[in-house]
C-alpha cells in the first residue's frame, strides 16, 4: 500500500494490502464481496503492514476459525468500512 493510495483511503498511515485481483467464484455466496482497489485492513486485529506480512498472518489461521476482516472501500470522495465475519472451511 502506497503513501498516496493509503492517503486516498484516508488512513493515517500506509499499512493494509491492496487488492489487485479477485477470484469471484470465492466470493458467490459473500454479501460483501471484495473487490479490485479495496485495502484488506485487518485480519482479526492486526494491520497487515504488506503482503509478505498478511501471508504470515494467514499460515496462521485454522480450519474452523471465526475471523474477522476489514475491508476499506473508495467511492467517490467517500470511504466505506466492510467487516466481515467469516468461519473458515474444515
């Protein structure tokens, strides 16, 4: 994540990932989905500070896991806050 995009975003600071690609059939029954341009934020409550430090972050996780994801959304002048709840496949 860039200083100018995080700057876009209105974060204080340049940590999260930028999404640059999305499988969509993942996300079929997904009411928010993820989408090309959002910042993955947070995994539960920790602020990934790249993606070298996300995937670190995601060998962590386990099957059966409830895990909580903030997604940050551009749109317009206007940035939403997506949190999502997800309990990971067995």
């Amino acid at each position: 994540l860039s200083d100018e995009t995080a700057k876009q975003m209105l974060l204080k600071s340049a940590r999260g990932v930028l999404i640059t690609k999305v499988d969509a059939q993942r996300y079929e029954n997904v009411e928010h989905r993820p989408a090309v341009g959002d910042v993955l934020a947070q995994i539960d409550k920790i602020r990934p500070r790249d993606s070298r430090h996300l995937g670190l972050l995601l060998e962590d996780l386990k099957p059966k896991q409830k895990v909580s994801i903030v997604l940050l959304r551009r749109q317009g002048e206007d940035a939403t806050r997506i949190d999502i709840s997800v309990t990971l496949p067995p």
